[in-house]
C-alpha cells in the first residue's frame, strides 16, 4: 500500500484488524459479495467504486480499484471518465448546497 498521509499505514491497520477480526473477517466476506458479478457486471462496479473513491477522496480506495478495475479490463479512458463523473458529482453538490448559503444570507437580510 502506498503511503498516501505520511505515516506506515500498515502498522496501524493490522492493529485495527487484529483487534475486530470478526468485524475485519466480515468486512472482507460483504466486500466480496458486493463486488461480484450479478445485475450489475463486476468491472462496472469497480467503475462505481473508482467514482465512490473520488467522491470521498480515499486515496486507498482510489488505489485498490482502479488496481482492482485494470485486472478486470477496465481501460484507462472509462478510469478517466469514472473520475469525471466524480467531478461533476462534487460540483453538483457544491451548487446545490449553494441553496443553504443563500437561505442563510436571505435570512440576514431582515
């Protein structure tokens, strides 16, 4: 895993694993589950995920699945336009959220 923050990650993730392993276990077995083929094919939920991982702007996520994307097949044009789709999600809710600073600053106007 790279070290996206400065600090040997790994260390402190084993801690975390070692001290819930029956959440860590069943963390592992959903992953699996979600993430298989079924209505939705398995490389276009690693496409999802890639958006996902963009949105919430997890640098370990963005590495896992696009990892997880390019053994699927995934090109990096349809990487590149996932991210994109990240882009237009979080300009989307920048504008829609405009709305609660313009009901605020309407409301100091009395």
């Amino acid at each position: 895993m790279a070290d996206f923050y400065g600090k040997d990650t790994s260390k402190y993730l084993r801690n975390l694993r070692q001290n819930a392993p029956d959440a860590f276990k069943g963390f592992l077995e959903f992953d699996k589950e979600v993430f298989k083929d079924g209505a939705i094919p398995s490389k276009t939920k690693e496409l999802m995920a890639i958006t996902a991982a963009h949105v919430t702007q997890c640098p370990w996520c963005i590495e896992a699945h696009v990892s997880r994307a390019k053994e699927k097949g995934c090109t990096d044009q349809e990487i590149a336009e996932a991210v994109w789709v990240a882009a237009a999600m979080r300009a989307g809710a920048a504008f829609s959220h405009g709305a609660i600073a313009m009901a605020v600053a309407d409301e100091h106007k009395h």
